[in-house]
C-alpha cells in the first residue's frame, strides 16, 4: 500500500509539475534574457522549481564520453560486458596505446543509482582500465529472477571479478566496503584466480558500532521487525518488478534529506537566485547535482532487510559470524591483495573508525600492504567526488594500485 500511496500522490501531482514546467520554459524565452522582466524572472524561476520538485526511477547516464589518459584525449565507450537480472557490469572501454590496471568500482546499492559515482570514475579513467557494477532498480525487475539478498549481492561482485579475469583491483564506496571485504574473503578461502590485487574501501561501514553516527542509532533504534512491517512495499502493477518486495527509493531519499533539511532548502532557494539573476552556470551546476540526487533506485526488500541484521544491528562481520552461503567467512584468509582503506574527516553517514576497522580484520595481510587514510575538511561525498577526491585522496588509490601489480 505504501508505494501505491505513493504513485497515486506522484500522478495527480504530475499535470502541476508539467504545467509549471511548460510556464517556466515559455516566460524563459521570452523574459530572461538581459534586461527581462523582474516579476516574470521571479515568475519562471518559481515554476522551474516547482516544476522539479519529483523524483526521478530511471538511471542517469554517464555522460563518459572522453578520457585523458597516456597524454592524449582518447573517446570512452560504455560497453555491458555482462547483463545480469539485478546489474549489469559496464565497462567503461577506451583505446589506450599503453596496458591499463583493471579496476572493478562497487557502487552502493542504496537508493541511489551508480552514475552517483560517476565522477570517481571519470577520475580513475586516466590510469585505469574501468569497469562498475551498474545496479539496476528492483522496480524493474519481474519476480521470475528470484530472491536477492546479500549471497546475492557477494555472487554478484565474485562472478563480475571472474568476468574481468585474474588480476583485477577494486574499489568500494561506502555500502558495499563490507559486502567486498566478504566476497574477497571468500574467493581467498577458495583460492581463486580472479581475487583481486587490491581492496580500497572508501567510506563504507565495516563496523557501525564505532563511532555511532544518526543513521547507525536509526539502524538499532528500532527491531527487525519494524523495517519489514513499514519500510518494505510491494512494487505497482503498471511497472516490470510488480509484486516484488522492496525498500522504495524514495523513503531513503527523504530520510537522507531529513537529516540535511535546512541545506537543501538553501540550495533550492540559491537556484531561485541564480535563475532571476541569470547565473546560468550556477544554476546549471546545481540543476545537475539534484537531478542525481533524486534519482532514486529501489533495493529488492531481502537485501535491504539483511544489511540492516548483519551490518547495522548484529555486526556480523567485525564479530566473526558473517555468512556467505551457509559458510563463516575470515577476512584473515586474505593474504594476497593489498588494503587501502579512506575516511573523511567530516562524514556524517559513515563516522571515523567504521571503515579502519577492516585492517583488524584482514589479519593476513602483512602490514606493510595496509594503509589507512583520513582526509581533512570533507564529508561522506567528499570522499569519492569533488576537488579532494582528485587531488588527494585519488592519488593514494592510484599508487596502491600501482604497488600492486
């Protein structure tokens, strides 16, 4: 009921939102160029913003077209190298003269989509050969592909590994850092060929009971059952995933804003600014920011519900008793990949210490392979995008690569 509730609300609000959106478009030809009309400025803008006011179900694109790499500009095509029911792996191929280290990009699976990192890729472009796991909503998936819970999900970065071939590297953002730190285990334990050189785990949470932050105290505020009874839904009819149990995108796009309510209504008073005042770059820097934002990805209802027992509530991993496949795995069975692990000073999602707690984990791994670092003055995204995931967090993913191969 909940996500019908929430269709019916989005179709009888979408003939406003288009007329608003049709009255912004025809006064802004008309009024915003240089010496426009105040009132009919103010008019537009207003529309405009009222006119945006939604949320977005399908992926952005990349929009990765071009890359800087081996000193030249060399053209980037987005290839699905393989397509699974619940993600494709896409691999971001360009015609590099020179060997390229391969790199697997975790995105989250977390009410967002992957393009949400497409910066972080963008960046790592100039030195590597890039692939990411490419979510796909669970909206859209048809009932007939079966149950996806964290076996899921750790199947799912393994069979991508072996699709890349030995060798590999990677990088986790945020959620998946305890999903790859599990499936790296794993392939250890098994042996296998496709484990990669090198694990970066970047603002992910390892160990929530460190440093507790809002969403952790969310997470155990609460008992399972709560999640399941009024955070789960059923996805409508009209769309391919109908039926199947979800976590709605939405409800964490509107808890993520909860907890930056006031910054988000600047913003969006800042576009009403930038408009009337014809700042059209500034206005097009925040118009492409939110239009990320909300586009929103729903989580089949088995992951969602999991995460939360195994990594929030009961720790699984940093107790030792995390299972893949009926199985106990030991991050200390890692012995041949590298650990880089990054936190951001500032980070209200996933607090200092979270993601340094996988070095006590990895016992295996000789300490001179292990790094930790911390970067001053940024928060959560400031970790895998913006000037100082370029200029000085990138670099130490880079050379941990580097040192690697």
């Amino acid at each position: 009921m909940l996500y019908d509730a929430y269709q019916a609300q989005q179709d009888l609000l979408a003939p406003f939102r288009a007329g608003a959106g049709l009255l912004s478009a025809a006064l802004g030809q008309t009024w915003l160029g240089p010496g426009g009309n105040q009132v009919a400025r103010s008019v537009a803008a207003a529309a405009e913003i009222v006119s945006r006011a939604k949320m977005i179900h399908e992926r952005p694109a990349y929009d990765l077209t071009l890359a800087t790499a081996d000193g030249r500009v060399l053209p980037v095509q987005e290839e699905v190298a393989l397509d699974l029911p619940f993600a494709n792996l896409v691999h971001f191929r360009k015609a590099s003269p020179s060997r390229q280290p391969r790199v697997l990009i975790v995105a989250p699976m977390a009410g967002h989509f992957p393009t949400l990192l497409r910066q972080t890729a963008q960046t790592m472009l100039a030195d590597h050969d890039v692939y990411i796991t490419d979510w796909k909503t669970a909206r859209d998936v048809p009932l007939a592909a079966g149950r996806f819970g964290t076996d899921e999900y750790v199947d799912y970065l393994i069979r991508f590994l072996e699709e890349i071939g030995p060798g590999a590297h990677t990088v986790a953002v945020c959620q998946p850092c305890a999903a790859l730190l599990v499936a790296v285990s794993a392939m250890a334990m098994d042996k296998n060929k496709a484990t990669p050189r090198s694990m970066t785990l970047m603002a992910g949470p390892v160990d929530t009971r460190v440093n507790p932050t809002k969403v952790n105290e969310l997470a155990v505020s609460k008992p399972l059952s709560w999640f399941k009874e009024n955070l789960i839904s059923a996805v409508p009819a009209r769309y391919d995933g109908a039926g199947r149990h979800v976590y709605p995108g939405f409800i964490q796009l509107t808890a993520f804003m909860s907890m930056n309510l006031p910054r988000h209504m600047r913003a969006h008073l800042d576009l009403f600014g930038h408009i009337v005042k014809g700042e059209d770059a500034k206005a097009e820097a925040n118009r492409k920011f939110y239009d990320e934002y909300f586009s929103v990805a729903d989580l089949p209802a088995e992951f969602f519900i999991e995460t939360v027992q195994k990594v929030f509530q009961e720790y699984h991993l940093p107790r030792g008793i995390f299972e893949y496949r009926g199985r106990v795995v030991d991050p200390g069975a890692i012995k041949a990949t590298a650990l880089l692990t990054v936190e951001g000073e500032r980070d209200d999602i996933c607090s200092l210490g979270q993601t340094l707690a996988a070095h006590d984990l990895c016992k295996g791994i000789k300490p001179f392979r292990k790094k930790h670092y911390i970067q001053a003055g940024v928060g959560h995204y400031g970790v895998f995008s913006g000037k100082r995931w370029q200029t000085q967090i990138y670099p130490m993913v880079k050379n941990t690569i580097l040192a690697s191969e």
